[in-house]
C-alpha cells in the first residue's frame, strides 16, 4: 500500500470504531481501535506530525474518534 492508502485505513477505521462505539458494540470497536493504532504506530514520526498532529485519538468519545478520522482524510 501506498502512503495515501495507509493513511485512508487509518481513518476508516476509526470511523467504524467510532460508529460502533455509538451504537455500544465495544467488542468490535476495540478490534477497529487496535487495528487502526497498530498501523498508526508504523508511520513515520515526520508523517504523523504533517497529517496527524496531535488530533487523532484512539479511545474515548466516539466523537473524538470521527473527529480524528476527518482531520486525517481533509490533509490526504
């Protein structure tokens, strides 16, 4: 995968892990959640400051999730 598509996945998943959250299916969320900072984790530091800064978040209000997961895909 390309950078582009990494970066997609990531914001996909939260968006699932968000709406899952909302919809109180913790179990499937959580897989979505790992998921999603297992990959973020690989990306480059410079990469993640650039696209990321600080905004994404992995756990909490789902709110917070999605709100993650639009930052990601408005600087893709």
């Amino acid at each position: 995968m390309n950078d582009k598509q990494i970066w997609q996945t990531i914001a996909l998943d939260l968006k699932r892990a968000a709406n899952l959250l909302y919809a109180n299916r913790r179990q499937q969320a959580k897989y979505f959640l790992d998921e999603a900072r297992e990959i973020y984790e690989t990306q480059k530091e410079t990469e993640k400051e650039r696209i990321a800064r600080k905004l994404v978040v992995f756990e909490g209000n789902p709110e917070d999730i999605l709100l993650g997961s639009s930052i990601i895909l408005g600087r893709i």
